[in-house]
C-alpha cells in the first residue's frame, strides 16, 4: 500500500494514469560519458543534489541493457488490487487498474438517437441502487456487486482566506435553499462572491433580447466600449427598490475590497462599474462554450451595454454562471443526464445533489463555521464520484452489461466528461470540486461516462506490425553543421558543443551550460561529505544507463505497492522526491533549449559518408574537436550561441549522419564508436516509431471529422459553424469524439510536451501572422522558427528550427472565436464565387495532407497578459504577521516577568508582486491551421494556466483581501 500523501508528485500522476503508463512515459537513456570540463562548473550542485550523505545512492537509475518497455495492457489484470486513493476525496478508495484501448470510434447508424435506451433514476429516498449519501460514494472506479469500503477522515482544520470563506458561505446557503439565496440571511453590503477577471465591453443600439452568445453576436453590429482589462468583480448584497435588484455587480480597481456596508463608505476606491442584477434589465449567458466567456448584457435608453467577462478557470467561469443565474432568480435543473458512448446508453439522475443540500453541515458553513465548511468542500468535491457510483448501480439492473461492467471494473479508470460536438472536456481538479456550479453547462454540454484514455504507446506499420514507442535518449555531442546546413566555413568544417534530448518527436539540443544530465545509477559519498574530484566521479559512470523513476513488478512499482518487498514510507516519500526531481530536470532542460530537429523530418541516419557535401574534398581523417575535453570554458561555462571553432580534421568512425528531407546532412560526433552506434540505434527507432505515429494522430482527425460530415449531413464549409455555434439538441447523440484526441495526459502530467504544433503567430496587434513550430510544456509557450529567409524574402533551407521566444503563461487569459475580431484587423476577404459570404478559401497543407475551409475568427485564439505590475499585501500575509506580532508581544511580556528585557520581535510585513488592476495589457494573437486544432490549443492552454492560478493561490494566496466586518 502506498503512503505517499495525495499531494505528492507520484499520487497527482496516478489520479488519472496507470503504473504501466507511469513507467513508461517515465523511462529515459542517457548516452555518456559527461564531459569532464563539465564536471568541474557543475559537479559541486549537481553532485550534492543527486548524492545523500552516509552511502550510495538508491538504484533509481539503472546501468545496463535497456530493459523493455510495458505497453499498455490489453489483457486482464490480476483482480483483487490493492484499492487506492480517488482523485479528489481523501476518503474516497477505487481499484486500480490499467489503460483502456478500446476504441471509441465506431460506426455511427443514422437511428442511434432512436436506439439509445433511457434508465431513470428511481424517485425514492435512497436505496441501494442510487448510491447511497454522497459522502459516501466512490469515486473514480466502482467495481461492480462490490460495497466499497469507506474510510472516512476526519476533516482537517483549514485556514481559509475572506473572500474563500464569503464564497463557499454563500455556495453553502445556495445549497441548503435548493439552489436559491436567502436574502434574508445575508446583511446588507455583504460580499457575496469576488474574483479577478479580463473585462471588456461594447455597445450596440440594436435590440438582443434575452439570449445572446457567439452565434446571436454574428448578426449584432456593435462598438467597442472599453478595451479588455483586468478588474476585481464583486458580487455584493445591495436592495435597489427602484430596479428591484437584491445584487449589485462591481468592478474594482484595486485588490482591497470592504466586506461589509460600513466599510462601503469609508472606502476611497469606488468600483468603476456597477451592475444592478435585476431580471427586468440585466441578462446573464455562457458567451463561448470553448474558452467560457461569460457575457452580462443591459439595456437603458434604447442602449445596450454587452460586458464579456473572462475568469482565469473555466470551472470559475461556469461556476459565476451558475451563481448569476441563482441570483436572477433562476432555478437550477433538478434531474441530470448522462450518457454512456461504448454502451449507447442514457441515463437521468433525478435530484443528483439531493443528500448534499439537506445536510445539517450546510447549514452551519452557512453561519461561518470552519470546521462545517471545510466539511462542505469535501463533500463538494466528492460530488463527482457519486455520480459515478449513481450511473454504475443503475447500469448494473441490466445483466446483459454485468460483464462489460466487470471488465471495466478490471481494466480502465471510468471518468465523467462534457462533450460538444467533437471535443470532450473532463472533470477533474477545479472542475470535479466545483461539480455543482459546473452542471451549468448541460446548456450547450452532454455528460458522458467514459473511460480514461491516455496518448497511445505503440502504432503499426503498414503491414500490420505493432511498434512500441522507444524510451527517449539524452546526452553530449558535437554537431559539426550549421543551422542552414552548411558545412564548412572559410575551407574550414564548424563545430559546436551541444546536449541533445528527445522528447516524442522532437530532439532538442541546448548549450552545455544549460544541461543537467540525469544523475547515474549509483555515486558513492565520501567520508567527509566533501565533493569528489572530477575524474573519480567520471571513472564511477557507467557510459550507458537507464533513467526509471517508476520501476515495475508484476504490474506495481516496485517502491509503491509490490507485495512483500514494499518500501518504508520515509523510502516512498524520498523516491517520490527523486521522480519529482527528474520531471523538473526535464522541464527546466526545455525550457533553456536553444531549438529542436524534427525526427519527422530525417530521411535516415546514417554512418558518415564521405562526398556527401563538396567540404569533403578539403576534410583529413582525425580526431582533432576533441569530446571529453577538461577546459571548462568550451564545456561547462560555454553560453554562446555561435559555433565554437573550426577544424580541418574529422574522426570518420565516431560521426554519424542525420540525413533530411530536404536534401541537407546533419553531422554530429559522439564519444567513440559504441556510443555512436547507440546514439544511431536510438534515433533510427525513433524516427520510424514517431514518423508512423504523427501519420496516424492526423488520420484519426480526419477520421473523426469524416465521420461528423457523414452523422449531421454537412459539409467542410459548415463544419466549423456547426462545431462552434450549433444548438446542443442539433448536435446531442449524433456527433462523435474521441477520447483519444482529447487525452488524459495532458492533465496527468505523464509527458514532458503538453502540446505542440504549427501555429502562425502575430506577436503584436499590428504586425502581420508568421508561420512557427509552437510547444507547450510546464505553463510556457515555447516559439520556435519554422523556416529562414533571406533578405529579399526567398526561403531558404535548413537543418533545425530555432528557438526565438517564449509566453509565461502565469497570470495569462485565453479567449477565442468572435472575441478575436478587433485583435484580427486584416481578415482574410477573398471572394469565392462558389460559395458568395465565405471569404476563406479553401486550404491544403502538403505536410500532412490536411484540409481547412474555417473563417479566421474560427481559427484564432488570443493570450492577453498583464504588462503593469503594482505591490500587494494579501490577507494571508496580514494573517501570518497578526499572529506573529501576537506571539511576539507574549514573548515579551514573559521575558519581562523572568527579569529579562524584551527584545522587541517585529515581524515586517511581505509584499507581493501582482498584476496592476484596470490597465491595458498586452495580446499575443495566434491562428490555428482549423477550427478542430483551435480546440485542442485552446482547451491545453486552459488547462496549464488553471494549474498555474491553483499553485500560485496555495502559494501566495488568492491576490484579493477583504476589509471590515464579517457577516
């Protein structure tokens, strides 16, 4: 059994993925040797980071033959595994299991809507086959005809900040009303709900009505009011007579808002905009269904005003519209549907939160009680297992699905995931912890049960042969090319010192200075503790070795849960440590490369031949660009970016060729011939491994896509409209979307590479969109070039893809679709005589075959950042420095009493650095090759800042502080 504690590295990864998986993605080669001019800039942190004092290291890295891969398992699993922790609830236990690989892409009969058989849930209070109280629900995976045992934990106690506590208070009391507020419990001025969000606004004379969202806005001519800006929107309790508004809605400019009537009017900072919420005059929607924009729209002297808000969490966004809807008076939906795909089956919960709102616990977090509140979020967060455990029992009546029941029981994690039309989006973290204010989106989202699928670990060839995907490799080498391939300069061939790494099919090359090699298998420590010399620590390094933080046993890491042989849990939390450590040197390596060849790209790798290139002629055979050189500064303390020198000599038997596909050659030098000829072993499987799999993920979107055309009857042309603006009930059981498009291990962290593509990007607004290779990993948009030009505009040809900037995604909004029309400005406004009122044409891409017809708005996605930062002093810091000013202040009291003369402990009182409020900031415009790859960027890059937004609220607190009395 495992000890680790859900927040650790290895428990997050394992929420959503399999051991099999974990190891897998996990598994990594280093080719040696390092440099000993390395080791002497680098070896006193690196030796101290990767060598415990008092022995060897832990055999977390393995020196010998690469051992093999476990692919995914498509065979049955040993029943009866240890259960393990859920993904959200702490008491909550599912069994563990391994990937699904079942396909979700079938064909689809034009009577599947008809064919769909419809189970209700039973009206009665509770029974056996609803569940059971919500507290006590699995979660993730339900074994079929099997109680699972239920450890509850006591809740522990919490520190929450104002404005978590004003909210949850108020989602409590919405709760125990039956989704409606009390007014009459809440005071006068009481801050109901605050957060920070990107605001903008327009103003249109004509008349919108009661439903307006991004199809209504085509036809809707409007002018911009304000720019997008950055504001603190509160929800506050305020009776208006005149309008008979119960709420209003603030926007302020600062970060310090009063939480009471009284400290309203002391305030000096009054809100820039104030909204009435009354159901005669303001509008609520869910604008974009894709990045969650939410839109308030009011109407006065025949004007009408439309605010597009745009919180940093769509789980946020979906839970404000929940809550503005409650406040108009709005009444949430009493029953649930939720579809089952690989069953063909529908499913409706009746009253899905009926034990959750008629809990005693609710009504005490309603008056402010920590402990019930604390309570309440894990009640909250367990919502979305319970719907699982809910639909499993049902299913469960029928005996014709007992058995896929069981075999998903065995094999796969289950999940809950909202699709619209071919994209799915899953519920976890925020999402699975706000599940009541996220059922909004059952508006435009069908909730589906499927089973979690992660990115595929093996692809076949044409002949059927199935091929595992090789570990990646590392190491040193010298690339004796330059970036446009050439091969010599002034009759002399050019040398560079490098570290390359892959990652999927990207290998990645950085400067020495910048890499950290993995650290080898086992490093004796001396007795002194002091740092061992370069050349012992060189001798003690086998040349080749394994990097596997995740070693497996019969299905179970070996250090987690592998029966008798189970580790300590000082030994688990300190080999979670060291995997932790590996995924942030491999983060922190991409994030300092220089640039990347694409293996898709390489023809073949090959031995040296000589008369390749016309250089030849002049080169000698010799080993004069020495590899395991001791000067520190050609190794170890080299940050230049040009080539390090030129030689006329060239070792033929330690250099290898990289051949492309545009003709150039790409020489690189390794340590000798055997690591030479690992290094051409390697990339050789790489290359066919990762050049089959890019051509099947690029068939499976055309198969996806295909197979809409065919189910709704349309064509290319209006597939983009259809995916973006169709009505859910135009979409709901005919569309079709594939889990494994739309994978879990972007979530999980399982790779390195979130996402990565072509995009062409606009830096500024008015600059015009230039085509470049784009990655997303660990909260940052790397930019890489896709091609040099010349003076005179000609392209010319080269080797590798260089690396020309970067967005930190920290503090950043993503919105999309319409929204991106002021940011577009030149539109493409081509006339097509086929098809009068399109102006895009239609669009072939020759690397990959892929087609596209989508407007540019359809394909454009903007990230707006901050560009003016201010001081702040959040709440948990002022917190932190009363108690310590307290504990301080009764130091000196004692010490005084005993004789002594206090020495007058202050505390000072930390600043932060945050985002200034109510500024213009700064847009980076990027467009997508079609309206499907838009999706897929948009969803990945909400899904890395909503990871950033939740570490930096853990770590500094939620950026807002809450003055004055508590209601």
């Amino acid at each position: 059994m495992s000890t680790l504690p859900p927040d650790s590295h290895t428990a997050r990864r394992l929420e959503h993925s399999t051991p099999e998986h974990l190891h897998a993605t996990a598994l990594r080669t280093f080719i040696g040797p390092i440099p000993e001019g390395w080791l002497k800039s680098h070896r006193k942190q690196w030796y101290k980071h990767y060598v415990t004092k008092g022995g060897n290291r832990a055999p977390t890295f393995t020196a010998a033959t690469q051992p093999s891969r476990t692919p995914e398992l498509s065979a049955p699993v040993v029943s009866g595994e240890t259960p393990r922790p859920s993904s959200q609830s702490g008491d909550i236990q599912g069994a563990d299991t391994s990937a699904s690989t079942t396909s979700l892409l079938r064909g689809q009969r034009d009577d599947r809507s008809s064919s769909r058989v419809v189970f209700q849930d039973a009206p009665t209070s509770q029974s056996h086959t609803d569940g059971g109280p919500l507290e006590h629900r699995p979660s993730d995976l339900l074994p079929p005809k099997k109680v699972v045992s239920q450890v509850v934990a006591t809740i522990p106690k919490v520190r929450f900040s104002d404005s978590t506590k004003q909210q949850i208070r108020q989602r409590a009391r919405r709760l125990a009303v039956r989704g409606n507020l009390s007014w009459r419990k809440v005071k006068e001025g009481e801050v109901l709900k605050v957060d920070r969000m990107l605001v903008c606004s327009d103003i249109t004379q004509q008349s919108v009505g009661t439903e307006f969202d991004e199809k209504v806005s085509s036809g809707v001519v409007t002018r911009p009011l304000d720019k997008w800006r950055e504001y603190m929107v509160v929800c506050r309790r305020r009776h208006d007579d005149d309008t008979g508004a119960e709420s209003v809605l603030q926007l302020y400019q600062t970060r310090v808002i009063a939480a009471s009537a009284a400290e309203v009017g002391k305030s000096k900072k009054k809100p820039k905009v104030q909204i009435p919420l009354s159901l005669r005059k303001v509008h609520v929607n869910l604008f974009s269904s894709l990045d969650k924009t939410l839109c308030i729209w009011t109407t006065d002297r025949g004007y009408t005003t439309i605010y597009y808000l745009r919180p940093q969490s769509g789980a946020a966004a979906v839970d404000w519209y929940t809550f503005l809807r409650g406040v108009l008076g709005f009444k949430a939906a009493r029953t649930l549907q939720v579809n089952v795909p690989d069953l063909s089956v529908t499913l409706r919960l009746d009253d899905p939160f009926r034990i959750a709102e008629t809990t005693k616990t609710l009504a005490d977090a309603a008056e402010g009680n920590d402990a019930a509140i604390a309570q309440a979020m894990n009640d909250e967060k367990g919502a979305a297992g319970a719907i699982v455990s809910r639909c499993i029992s049902m299913l469960e009546q029928t005996p014709e699905w007992k058995e896929i029941l069981k075999a998903w029981s065995q094999h796969d994690r289950i999940g809950l995931a909202w699709k619209r039309y071919d994209r799915l989006e899953w519920v976890y973290g925020a999402v699975e912890q706000r599940m009541y204010g996220t059922l909004a989106m059952a508006k435009t989202h069908d909730l589906e049960l499927r089973m979690k699928n992660h990115y595929p670990l093996k692809t076949k060839t044409q002949d059927g042969e199935t091929l595992e995907e090789p570990p990646p490799v590392e190491g040193f080498l010298i690339r004796l090319t330059s970036q446009k391939g050439h091969i010599r300069r002034m009759g002399r061939m050019l040398f560079k010192r490098l570290y390359f790494a892959t990652h999927d099919q990207y290998l990645f090359f950085m400067r020495p200075a910048n890499a950290t090699p993995p650290p080898p298998p086992r490093l004796k420590a001396t007795l002194n503790g002091s740092v061992p010399p370069s050349k012992d620590i060189a001798e003690q390094m086998p040349l080749t070795y394994d990097v596997d933080p995740y070693p497996m046993d019969g299905g179970h890491i070996t250090w987690i849960d592998s029966g008798e042989g189970v580790s300590s849990a000082p030994e688990q939390r300190r080999r979670d440590g060291e995997a932790a450590a590996e995924t942030e040197r491999n983060s922190k390596m991409l994030m300092g490369c220089d640039g990347f060849i694409n293996l898709c790209d390489v023809k073949k790798v090959r031995k040296m031949h000589r008369g390749a290139v016309p250089a030849d002629e002049n080169l000698r055979e010799g080993s004069e660009v020495e590899f395991d050189t001791a000067d520190e500064a050609e190794v170890g303390n080299n940050t230049s970016k040009q080539d390090d020198g030129a030689t006329t000599e060239v070792d033929d038997a330690r250099t290898f060729e990289l051949l492309m596909t545009n003709g150039l050659v790409i020489r690189l030098q390794a340590y000798d011939l055997q690591t030479k000829n690992t290094w051409m072993k390697r990339l050789r499987e790489l290359v066919t491994y990762w050049q089959l799999r890019k051509k099947q993920d690029m068939d499976l979107f055309k198969s996806v896509r295909q197979q809409n055309l065919e189910a709704l009857q349309i064509d290319e042309r209006a597939e983009a409209m259809v995916g973006s603006f169709a009505q859910r009930w135009e979409i709901s059981g005919h569309s079709v979307a594939s889990a494994e498009m739309y994978n879990l291990c972007g979530i999980a962290q399982c790779r390195t590479i979130h996402l990565a593509g072509l995009l062409f990007r606009k830096p500024r607004k008015h600059t015009t969109f230039t085509r470049c290779h784009v990655v997303l990993a660990d909260g940052r948009l790397l930019v890489f070039q896709d091609m040099l030009r010349s003076r005179s505009g000609r392209e010319l040809v080269n080797v590798h893809h260089e690396r020309i900037g970067s967005v930190d995604l920290r503090g950043c909004y993503v919105y999309s679709g319409l929204l991106t029309e002021n940011d577009l400005l030149y539109q493409n406004r081509t006339f097509d005589s086929n098809a009068p009122g399109t102006h895009a044409l239609p669009r072939v891409y020759l690397e990959d075959g892929w087609t596209s017809t989508d407007e540019d708005a359809m394909t454009t996605f903007v990230i707006w950042h901050a560009t003016s930062r201010s001081w702040f002093r959040s709440s948990q810091r002022v917190d932190d420095v009363r108690r310590d000013s307290q504990a301080a202040s009764e130091r000196d009291k004692a010490a005084e009493q005993g004789g002594i003369l206090g020495k007058g402990y202050k505390t000072k009182n930390k600043l932060m650095r945050v985002s200034q409020l109510g500024t213009t900031g700064r847009s980076v415009v990027f467009k997508a090759r079609s309206r499907a790859e838009r999706d897929h960027w948009v969803m990945a890059l909400q899904i890395e800042i909503e990871r950033l937004a939740a570490e930096d609220e853990e770590r500094r607190g939620e950026g807002v502080r809450l003055v004055g009395e508590e209601a």
